[in-house]
C-alpha cells in the first residue's frame, strides 16, 4: 500500500490503476473521526494506491475524482455484459427459504417467529 502526498500524482495514478484493471478495479472513501482525516484507497487487489488528507480543500479534488471514476466504469458496462456469466442456468446457487409461521388469532403469515419488544433500551 501507497500512500501519497501530492494529490496531482495520486489522482494520475488512480486512474491509470483504474483504467488499466477495469473489471476488477474499485475504491473506497473513508473517514477516520478520530483523526479527522479523509483517507481514499484504490485498488484491484494487486495493486493500492491511498492518500490521507486532513485538508478541506481537497473536497472539490474529491468530488471530481468520484465523477471520473464513476464516469469511466459507466463506460465498461458493455465490457462487463460481454463477460461470460458467473453460473449457468443448471449449477446456479438457490436463495435459502425464509421462515414462516402462521399466526393463530388472523391465520395471517409473518416472517419472524418473535417481534422484539419496542421501548427504551436500558
């Protein structure tokens, strides 16, 4: 992992790292209270690029990176429709069955079994 000082030189390598592993590519914002520090990671598993700013500045730097990005994997959705499918039809993993329990009195359905009570939490 990476961490940069200059933005222009995180930015540049952020998109390129994005541009460059464009199916497996992502990135996180985080902010850290106790620091009071912004940090941005990218990554493909790979490869991690991060900066730390405590700066509010770099706010707008922020906002126009994420429109980059996301403007760049708008564009890989048709690459991404291409890829083969995960599962095929016959081996696809089943959705587990929820739990359900008739209630006596309205002979309703209800997911769950047992309702929390409402209230203050002591």
């Amino acid at each position: 992992m990476v961490y940069y000082s200059d933005w222009d030189t995180f930015e540049r390598a952020a998109s390129e790292l994005f541009a460059s592993a464009a199916d497996r590519a992502r990135y996180t914002i985080k902010y850290r209270n106790c620091d009071a520090a912004l940090v941005l990671k990218v990554t493909d598993d790979a490869t991690c690029v991060q900066i730390r700013t405590e700066r509010l500045d770099d706010i707008k730097r922020i906002a126009r990176l994420h429109r980059q990005l996301c403007l760049s994997a708008s564009h890989r959705t048709e690459a991404i429709k291409a890829l083969p499918p995960k599962y095929s039809q016959a081996t696809k993993p089943e959705a587990p069955a929820a739990s359900t329990k008739v209630s006596k009195s309205s002979g309703a359905v209800s997911k769950s079994a047992k309702k929390k009570p409402r209230g203050k939490k002591r």
